[in-house]
C-alpha cells in the first residue's frame, strides 16, 4: 500500500506530482507524432489545482440541488488500498486454478421436486427468485445469490427488498455478519480448500478436480487480487437520470458518441437504494 509521510523527506506526493506531469509530456509527444492538429499548449491536466477547484464547485452545485445521493453499489474494491477503483485501474489476468466438483448420494430424487424454498440442511424456508442472468443450459439452473458481491445478484436483491449487508471489510477481512465463525479475522486471499471437509461419506466417488483457466480481477497499481464489494457511495439521483434524454442531446452536438454513450451508461446504472 502507498504510504504518505507528511512533512518528511520520504513523502512521495511530490514523485507521485513529477511522474504524473512527465507522462503528460510524453502523451503530448506521442500524439504529435500521430499527427493529431490541436493547441497543445492549451490543456488541462486532473492534478492542476484550478482544476480540482472547479471539479469541487460543480460537485457542490449538484449536491445543493439534490442531484447526489449516498447509497450502496457493488464496486471492484481494493482490499490492499481500502479504496474503490476506477474503470482504469482494473485489468484482468488469467490465473490457471482449481475447481472442486463432486456428487452427493441421495436416496431419492425429491430433492428439489416440490421443495424449491426449503433448505434441506435447516429446514428454513427462502425466496426463490426467477432471474433471466440464469442459463438453463449450464448447471441446474439454481443459483444462491450473494448481492454485497455481484451487480446481477444485488440487482434481484433489491427486487425482493431483502436485506444487503456485506461480510467484508474494507481490508479484506471477514466480519460477524458472514454468520460461519471459523471464517471470521482471516484474509480471504489465505482462505485454503483445505477448509471443506471432504471426508462425508455421502460423497460419491465421482470427486473431480478440474483446472480452468480464468480472468482474474485486479488493481494495476499491485500484484493481490481484487474483488466486486457493495459499499457506500455516491451516486447521480433519480432526478438527474430523468433529464438523461435532454441531457444526452446537449452533449452531443459537442462531445463524441463514445463519451455521450459512457455517460448515460453511468447515469442509467446508479440508482438509489430503496
């Protein structure tokens, strides 16, 4: 994690500023050689102080019209930062990893037919929601949801108003809510498979492990894996997503396709919690 030592000579805010303005020198002069015609002496820059200024001033223009909210969203979280990510700090590598697959002995086949909303295990009963982010061509077609940890999942969530509580904290630690006690404290990148207990004689002799190359979510910024977290955040109201339309159609004679589409896509994904 980056650490910050005010006031002392290690303090690496001024080689983060120096970095930061050589590689905008160097994207000015990469783009000149791309023949790009504009007046590079005139640019903007997101560290300039008049511009943070002026991003302040709007942000607080729209807070005093009641066009920002505080509410929850599942995000890509940094355990190791403690911090929410933007779109330019995740990149996704494949990892090579390790599925568990086995069968259970049953004596009968009811196990789902006519028991769909009750848990086997401890007889409580559960909603059973329909989702069409489903394929009835992979699995059984039944899924557990988990809402603090996937956009789709907190989506069909929020349509149940059930509950949404996240089990994680910011560093990446396990807390009461996630009810399994032995879980609770231990980073959840030190979590072993050694914790499942296979060992029941239930288990069929089909036990299959099986590699799989997958895309594994994480911050540019450090090597540890990252994850989806539902978090607190603030978002643009229902008020400014009604005006989306007239908004779009004043961008447009000024701005690109690509950057009116990205911000209706923003616009149209924050919504408030209810």
């Amino acid at each position: 994690m980056l650490q910050v030592y005010p006031d002392k000579k290690n303090d690496l805010r001024p080689l983060c500023h120096q970095f930061a303005l050589e590689q905008a020198q160097n994207q000015r002069e990469q783009l000149k050689k791309l023949g790009l015609f504009t007046d590079y002496d005139k640019y903007y820059i997101t560290l300039d102080k008049n511009y943070e200024a002026e991003q302040i001033r709007v942000f607080g223009e729209m807070v005093k019209k009641g066009l920002i909210y505080q509410g929850f969203r599942p995000i890509q979280w940094s355990c190791g930062h403690e911090t929410a990510l933007a779109e330019a700090e995740i990149e996704y590598l494949p990892k090579k990893d390790t599925s568990l697959y086995f069968k259970i002995k049953l004596e009968k086949n009811f196990a789902f037919v006519g028991q769909e909303d009750i848990n086997l295990l401890d007889k409580k009963g559960y909603i059973v929601d329909g989702s069409d982010f489903i394929e009835e061509e992979e699995g059984t077609g039944i899924v557990h949801l988990a809402p603090a940890f996937g956009a789709e999942d907190f989506a069909a969530a929020k349509k149940e108003k059930l509950i949404i509580e996240c089990p994680l904290e910011p560093n990446g630690i396990f807390n009461e809510k996630i009810k399994v006690p032995e879980l609770v404290a231990p980073l959840v990148k030190l979590i072993k498979l050694e914790r499942l207990d296979i060992s029941n004689t239930d288990i069929d002799d089909g036990l299959k492990y099986l590699s799989d190359t997958l895309q594994e979510l994480r911050c540019s910024a450090e090597e540890r894996p990252e994850y989806i977290r539902v978090s607190k955040q603030k978002f643009p109201s229902v008020k400014l997503r009604r005006k989306r339309d007239r908004i779009r159609d004043k961008l447009e004679s000024s701005l690109g396709d690509n950057l009116v589409e990205e911000i209706q896509s923003v616009l149209g994904d924050c919504e408030e919690l209810a």
